[in-house]
C-alpha cells in the first residue's frame, strides 16, 4: 500500500498553454477552496466550464501520478471545515500532504454556501446540495508540480464552447431551485458555521 501509485489524467483550465514549467507556487488564490496551489480538475467536462469568462478559454491537459499516501481526500465534514476555513479565515487549515483532493464547489454552489454562512442552512443539507451538483473532484497541488507531465493542450471554442455553455447554465438553473427546495426541509442534528468555528483549527493528522 505504501508504495502504490495514483495516475489519471487531469485538467487545468486558463486563458493560455501552460506547461509544467510554467506552474508557480504557491499561487495567489489562498481563499479558494483548499487554499493556495495549483488547482485541477479530474473532469475535462467541469475544466471547460471553468474557463467560460475567459477571452481566450484554454484547456490543458496532464499526465498524473503520485503515490497514493502523498494525497489527502477531504469528504464531509472534513470538506466543510477545510473550505469553511479559507473561505472565511475564521480558524487555521494545515496540512501535512502535498496533495489534496476533494469535491468542486464553484459558483453553482454560491446560494448553498452563503446559506451556510449566514446559518440558514445546516451542514447536511450543505452536503446534500454538494452531492446534487455532481461536479466531480479537484485536486489541489500545493508546492511542487513534479507529479505532472504535460499532454496537450486547445481552445474551447465554436461548437464545443457553446456545448460548455450550455451545460453551466442548466446546471445552475437546477441547482438553485434544488438549493431552495432544502430550505423548507431542516434536518435534526445539523452543524452550522458556528460549531464549525467554535471547533477550532483544522490540522491534518
């Protein structure tokens, strides 16, 4: 087990080509989801969406293997505490692994997410809006770029752009009225954000 070897294909999307050499760290965005890095997606599908407000939408793809100890996956109240943490900078997120891994929350996730902060909605239903949205991992690498290799890369555009296109805005449409939906529904024996605050900092063991 401690030898064994994680390899996928993953997917960056950005406005440029960007191969391995090119990958600064620890990057500037340390209020996403699990902090500063080097963010992909596991889904070429979901990279595509993530570049729609770029003038020149890339995608690149890369060859990935890492050994399997090397990645943390964050699910539940683990991916809460985390993305609860940089997002708001109410309590410290440390970790030991190099990489981290765990469930996409992009902007379709905005109303669940403001809803948790302002305490209207539990982490259940948080959680249950995340599973709904089904937009697959992203793996963060946090300072060192060598467990990639650079495959290709093209421009989303014509036809293929307004397929991604198409796909962002459905899934958004579903996804707010799901989100409201849970408002009408608590559940018994939820945490909200002040728990999760009151819990402390988040440490990788």
């Amino acid at each position: 087990m401690q030898n064994e070897y994680v390899t996928l294909t993953l997917y960056h999307g950005c406005d440029e080509t960007r191969q391995t050499r090119d990958i600064k760290f620890p990057g500037p965005r340390e209020n996403c989801d699990f902090g500063a890095g080097f963010y992909l997606a596991a889904s070429k599908q979901t990279a595509e969406e993530w570049v729609l407000r770029e003038s020149t939408p890339v995608i690149n793809s890369y060859n990935f293997k890492a050994k399997a100890k090397s990645i943390l996956h964050l699910s539940g109240e683990d991916w809460i505490r985390v993305v609860v943490g940089f997002r708001t900078r109410a309590f410290r997120v440390a970790f030991k692994s190099p990489i981290v891994c765990g469930t996409i929350a992009d902007d379709r996730m905005d109303i669940a997410l403001a809803a948790f902060m302002d305490e209207t909605l539990g982490d259940k239903r948080l959680l249950e809006a995340l599973n709904y949205c089904k937009l697959g991992n992203q793996y963060l690498l946090r300072d060192s770029s060598e467990c990639l290799s650079f495959s290709e890369s093209y421009e989303l555009k014509g036809q293929e752009l307004q397929r991604a296109e198409s796909r962002w805005h459905s899934r958004r449409k579903g996804m707010d009225v799901f989100v409201k939906s849970l408002f009408k529904k608590p559940v018994d024996g939820e945490k909200y954000l002040s728990d999760y605050i009151a819990g402390g900092d988040y440490v990788e063991l």
